[in-house]
C-alpha cells in the first residue's frame, strides 16, 4: 500500500531553506512513498490541500505530523502521527 505523509509546519522557514532537500531528508527518516510541506514556500495553503494532492497521486495512507525549523535551520518532526486515510 503506498503511503504519504503531510508535514505541517508550525512558524517561518528560514531564507536558505530548500523543500526539495527537506522532503528528501525527511523520506530518508520515515517511511512514506511522497511528502508533502505545508509552508509558505511549497504551495499547499492547508492540509486539505495537500492531503488532496496525495491522494490523486495514488496514496492510500496518508498521515500527517507538525513539524518546526530548529535554530540551526533543519526541519524537524514534533509531536504524534495523525492518520488521515487508511
């Protein structure tokens, strides 16, 4: 079953920040098919939104975690995981 994952970030991504690197960095460390990052770099507005793209894109879990930027710039999950669908 593929799965994805919606990594909702809490405050502002730092000037340097890239998301492709980070949905990379995040793919290594979790077990998703696709990522989606919920800032306002990436162009989802909402959950809704990306929870939408995953599923048109064949996900059959999907599943969503907080994340914030550390002081050093990386992204970081925080918190539980929320099941979306699944």
């Amino acid at each position: 079953m593929k799965s994805g994952l919606i990594v909702y970030v809490v405050g502002k991504e730092p000037s340097n920040w890239d998301a492709d690197f980070g949905k990379k960095t995040i793919k290594q460390n979790i077990r998703a098919d696709l990522v989606e990052i919920i800032t306002t770099q990436t162009g989802h507005f909402d959950v809704l939104d990306a929870w939408r793209s995953l599923i048109i894109r064949g996900m059959k879990q999907v599943t969503c975690r907080i994340g914030e930027f550390t002081p050093n710039g990386a992204l970081a999950l925080t918190g539980r995981e929320l099941r979306l669908c699944g």
